[in-house]
C-alpha cells in the first residue's frame, strides 16, 4: 500500500492522549488506512504523520470523520535517502 506524508496545521496547541489516539486508530481502520507515527512541530502547532494508504481521497474522509485538517498530503516513492547506508539510497519498505 503506499505511503504518504501528511502535514497538519493546527490553532491551538496539539493535545495529543491515549484516547484521542484510539479514536482516531479506529476511524482509520474503518476507512482503510493505517496511521504509522507522527511528528509534532516544536510549537505544537503541526503535524507530520506518516500513513498507509490506498489513496489521498482516504486520507481526506477519515480527516473529515474526525474533524481534522489534512493541509498536504505527498505520496511518498519506492526509495529514502538514508545517510551512511551503502548507496545511500533505500527502499522505503523493509530497510
């Protein structure tokens, strides 16, 4: 299923709870989609979350679903740039 990169901007502060996160793991298995990990900006303003996916289109209505915004959202390709790694380059999937 292919990846993609997700970037959130939130008003106010992200609160993230245990709850909060389980809801929001259940919306995405009823739509489809997988929610890997995120990144929160150093203001608490943003996120950056990593997602399988079959398409951006279910990445928007688990968003809605939850009453959050999906501002970017980038498919990601087959191979990473990972530093010291021989090549350089990765696939993005079992490396």
């Amino acid at each position: 299923m292919p990846l993609y990169l997700i970037e959130r901007n939130f008003a106010e502060q992200v609160n993230a709870t245990p709850e909060i996160a389980a809801a929001i793991t259940e919306v995405n298995a009823n739509v489809g989609i997988e929610w890997l990990f995120s990144f929160l900006s150093a203001d608490k303003k943003k996120t950056y979350c990593l997602y399988e996916a079959p398409n951006p289109d279910a990445i928007r209505e688990a968003a809605r679903k939850l009453n959050l915004p999906a501002d970017v959202i980038v498919e990601l390709g087959e191979s990473r740039v990972t530093p010291g790694a021989p090549g350089l380059m990765t696939p993005t999937r079992g490396a």
